[in-house]
C-alpha cells in the first residue's frame, strides 16, 4: 500500500482536527434511516414518501414516449428545448411572474443573484440570519453589504439611514418590509413588491432544482453573465418532468388537501406542547426553547427548531433516532454552540398520533434533563 502524498497527509490533518472540534460533518448510512418515522426530510407535502409524485412523473413520462434521456449541451447549445422554455413559462405563470430562469439548486440560484446584479456602487442589506448561499453570493460579488439583525424592521431602518440612504424556519415580516405562496410572496399577494423571488424544488415539490423569478432584463442577465449557466449542462428531460408533475399537484385539489394537512399538523404540534403537562416545568428549566411558539399562530412554518445548546441538541437527537424518530441535528459550526438546534420538518402526512409520540419523547428526554439539575446552558 503506497503512502500518502503530501495533499492527502494535509487533509487527513485536518479532518482529524474537524472530528476532534466536534466539527466533522457526515451524513448518516442511509441504512440507519429504514423503518424510522421521518420528521428530518423536507418532503412537506409528502408528495416523495407517498408515492403521489411517482405516479404523476410517469403519468408525465407517458406524454413524451421518444424523449431524449440526458442533458447533451449547455442552454447555449441544445440545453434550451421547447419542453425546457415552455415548463419556465408555466412556472412563470403560476407564481405570476414575467419570467423563470431554472438552476440546478437553490444554492447556486442564491450565488448566481447576488454575485451577478448587485453593481459596484450597489448596497445590499441583508438579514444576519439569511443563508449561506446568499453570504456566498455576496462574498464573490462587487456591491458593498450592511447587515441588519434578523427580522428586525428597525434595525433595518437604521442600515437605511446609516447608508443615506433561512435554518430557524421563522418567516421575514413582508408586509413590514413592503406596505402591503406559489409561495409566501404570492399568499401575502406581494408579487408586484419584489423584483427577484426565488423557488426551490427540493422541498415541498419533491424534486430537484430552483427557479429566480424576475423580469426578463434580469433574467437576460444572469443567462449571459452566470458562469455556472453558461458552462454547465442543462437539466435532463427527467429532473424537469418530476418538476411538471409536482407542479400539477399542487395545482389539483389533492395538493390543496395537502397544504392544509400541514397547516394542521402545525397546530397539533403547538397544541400538543402547550397542553403537556410536563411544558411548564420544561420551559422553566432552560434545558430547551422552542422560538416559533409565541408567534406559530401567525407564522406558519412547518420547521420547528428546538434549541438545546452546547452539545444538547446531539444528545436530544440521539434519544429521538433511538426510539425510531428520525430529526435533523444542527450543531455548531453550522450554527453557534448556543444556538444548537434539533430542527423538526412536519410533513402533510405525519398522523396525530406520530406528533404527540414525538412531543412526548422530547419533553420526556428534557425531564430527563431536568432531573440532573444543571441546566445545559449553564454548561
């Protein structure tokens, strides 16, 4: 067996440097994930775990018997077919925008937006809480960039007088940032208020991918000036059907069904702990918070961050996939060490029984806690 080269020999030190910081970042076998009950995934709307977007890809599939299976060129070769611009001017339209520009990920929707418009003499004000992918677009772009703390109107208003001029799963107040879904921009009714709007396909959709929604000017733009459009292969005929079909569920009563599903699995949530009796108790201890509480009756989100920090999120997280429930663990440096965070995805098709077993194993596991004494943020 050869020995390392000098590259591979640095890696290694640092991933053992990683691992001993508790930083190592590895994604479980996917073994480990079989017959546990999934409140980790982003299959909001269930439309993957049940079937439902299986059936209605192939329904699509069967439209098109001859289609050509690969990506084959860029969209300035061949990449640009009439099912791929015809599928951009549906999306468009459903989410009453004057046009789409399709990404391979939202990620890489992020990058390409705020690297690209933003001019030199540009500012961008951003929430100190937006996600990576917008902190890696403004990083590689040319326009200046002031922070304000998160979700805060006023501290927004004083980044605008001082220039003269997403992990938590907590919703921006945009009827404070404008006067007045397809997305929370279209439910608010707010699409005429934001030049660019971004959609991802990875979630709710069940797919793969993301759309800027944005005028042509802007669209124009990215496709000419985006590195990552210009020198990539587009997407195959297979990833943009499983797009069509979602689209088509959402746009059928059984996906109406289904949003409201989530809505009300939401409120049995909250309902759930708020009527426990050992959440008084819990809450006082300081072992876990549970942030959207207070404002989950106006704001929505099927993410439920529960913070448990300094190495207590791991634990929680732990007993959880022990009793067959499988939960996404956010750990520093992700987020700060007291920021740590077990993050719960309720999906449409979680039955009542599944969230009050999952409300029960959390406070059980924080009594637990409890009973040591010694609050962990005191850690």
């Amino acid at each position: 067996m050869s020995k390392p080269d000098a590259l591979q020999r640095s890696l290694q030190l640092i991933l053992r440097d990683r691992q001993r910081r508790g930083w190592q970042l590895e994604p479980p076998a996917p073994g480990t994930l079989t017959g546990m009950v999934d409140f980790g995934s982003n299959d909001t709307l269930s439309l993957s775990s049940s079937g439902l977007l299986r059936k209605e890809f192939l329904k699509e599939l069967g439209k098109y018997p001859d289609f050509i299976l690969g990506g084959r060129a860029s969209r300035w070769g061949e990449g640009s077919t009439d099912y791929f611009v015809q599928l951009e001017e549906h999306i468009a339209k459903f989410h009453k925008a004057d046009s789409a520009l399709f990404f391979n990920t939202g990620f890489e929707a992020n990058v390409a937006i705020f690297s690209t418009l933003p001019q030199p003499h540009d500012v961008v004000l951003y929430d100190s809480l937006v996600h990576a992918s917008t902190r890696e677009g403004l990083y590689r772009g040319r326009a200046n960039t002031l922070p304000f703390a998160h979700n805060d109107m006023s501290s927004l208003r004083q980044g605008l007088e001082t220039i003269k001029c997403r992990m938590d799963g907590d919703v921006a107040p945009l009827q404070a940032i404008v006067k007045e879904g397809s997305g929370l921009v279209s439910h608010l009714g707010l699409e005429k208020d934001f030049s660019i709007r971004v959609h991802t396909f990875g979630k709710a959709h069940g797919a793969s991918g993301a759309v800027v929604l944005a005028s042509q000017v802007c669209k124009q733009t990215l496709l000419s000036c985006v590195r990552g459009l210009i020198f990539s292969t587009a997407p195959t005929f297979t990833t943009l059907a499983a797009i069509k079909a979602g689209y088509s569920i959402l746009a059928s009563i059984e996906g109406k069904r289904r949003r409201e599903l989530v809505q009300s699995n939401i409120n049995s949530f909250y309902n759930a702990v708020s009527s426990h009796a050992a959440w008084p108790s819990c809450q006082n201890a300081g072992i876990i918070t549970i942030p959207m509480k207070p404002a989950y009756d106006t704001l929505k989100s099927p993410i439920i961050p529960v913070i448990a920090p300094y190495g207590g999120a791991a634990f929680l997280g732990q007993f959880l996939s022990n009793a067959k429930f499988r939960v996404l663990v956010v750990h520093f440096p992700v987020v700060p060490k007291d920021k740590e965070r077990v993050r719960i995805n309720l999906h449409a098709d979680h039955t009542p029984d599944q969230i009050l077993s999952l409300v029960d194993l959390i406070l059980e596991w924080t009594q637990s806690r409890r009973k040591v004494g010694i609050p962990l943020s005191h850690l």
